[in-house]
C-alpha cells in the first residue's frame, strides 16, 4: 500500500514538484527549470505525474516532435515544429523511494495511450543508462541508429552511453 499511487495530466500546480524531482534525479543531466518549463508549455496535454497519497513522485514529459530529430538537452524549446511525425518522451523519473513499484512503467503506457489517441505510429526517447535502456526495452523499445552528424552530436550530449529507441504503435 506504501506506493499506491494515480497517474494524471500535468497541470501548472505541479510544475514544481516536477523541477524538485528533475533536480534530485539528475546530477551530470540537470536541467534548468526554464528548459523544463518550456517541455510543458508546449505540450502539457502529453505530460503526466504520478501520485501517491498527496505527494508528486514521478512525472513523464512529452511532446510531439519529428522521428531523427534530437532535441538539445537544456535548451528552452519555444514551439513544435511542422509536420510532426511522433511523440518525444523527453523524461521519465521517479524520487528514489518511489522506484520499483511499477510507477515508472504506468506513466509510461498512459504515454502510448496518449500517443494512440493523437494519432502517432511511433513513440521515440533517449535512454541515457543500461538502467533505463533494459527498461525500455522490456516495454518494447528498439534501438535506432541515427545517421544525421548533427542529430549524433545533440545525442552525445546526453552522455556517451546514450541511444535513441523507439516503439512502433
Ligand atoms: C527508469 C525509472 C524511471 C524506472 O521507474 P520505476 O518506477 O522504478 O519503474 P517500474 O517500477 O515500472 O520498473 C522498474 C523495475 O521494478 C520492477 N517492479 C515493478 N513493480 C514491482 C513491484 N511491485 N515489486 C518489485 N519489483 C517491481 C519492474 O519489473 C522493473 O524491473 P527491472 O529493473 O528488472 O526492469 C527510474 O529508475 C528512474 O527514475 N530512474 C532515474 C531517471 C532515469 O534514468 N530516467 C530515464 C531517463 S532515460
């Protein structure tokens, strides 16, 4: 019963919750609140948080965004491009004593629901550890190469084990 726990949409009230958990997440990966901020602008209808009792311990941002295009890690995004052709799970995280409980995989199957009903085929992300690449994989990811010498350099940026996935809807 410790982590029983809700998934529902991000709403402003929330945001801070979100950036203290980036923050206590992420060491070496640490974004500024602005360039998280700017992930839910565009997009909060595609972000989710998951809930136990009152407390926020987890979230998943996303947006849709185009397949082979690698968002800057820290940067402020201002807007969706045109012809958009999947949906970007930007993060996954949950507070540490939160982890294991199945929350993780929640919000992200409430993300392909999302990604089913706007009409996308593809869901793609960055994994940036082993953890979280056999995490992916398990719910049914697959690495994909990624050829654009522009797109490789934003990639590396998320660290030098990072791979790009994806899930076919
Ligand atoms: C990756 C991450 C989001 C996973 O979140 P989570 O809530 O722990 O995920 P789940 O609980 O759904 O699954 C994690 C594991 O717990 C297991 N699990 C789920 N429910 C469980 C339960 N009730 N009892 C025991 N184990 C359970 C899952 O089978 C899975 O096992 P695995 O490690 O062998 O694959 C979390 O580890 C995290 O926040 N990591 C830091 C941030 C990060 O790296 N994010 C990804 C960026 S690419």
């Amino acid at each position: 019963m410790k982590n029983l726990y809700n998934i529902r949409e991000a709403k402003e009230v929330y945001f801070n919750e979100i950036f203290n958990i980036q923050k206590s997440t992420y060491k070496d990966f640490a974004e500024t609140n602005e360039a998280v901020k700017s992930r839910l602008d565009i997009s909060v209808k595609t972000c989710f948080v998951a809930r136990v009792k009152n407390e926020i311990v987890g979230y998943l941002l996303s947006h849709p965004w185009k397949v082979n295009l690698i968002p800057a890690l820290n940067t402020v995004l201002d807007s969706i491009p045109l012809n958009t052709d999947c949906l970007y799970m930007h993060d996954l995280a949950i507070f540490k004593k939160n982890r294991k409980a199945g929350i993780g995989e929640a919000l992200i199957k409430k993300g392909i629901d999302c990604a089913i009903r706007l009409g996308f085929i593809r869901i793609n992300l960055i994994a940036i550890n082993d953890y979280a690449k056999n995490f992916y994989k398990t719910l049914g990811f697959k690495a994909k190469r990624i050829t654009h010498k522009d797109s490789i350099t934003d990639l590396f940026a998320y660290g030098e084990s990072a791979e790009y996935m994806q899930l076919d809807l």
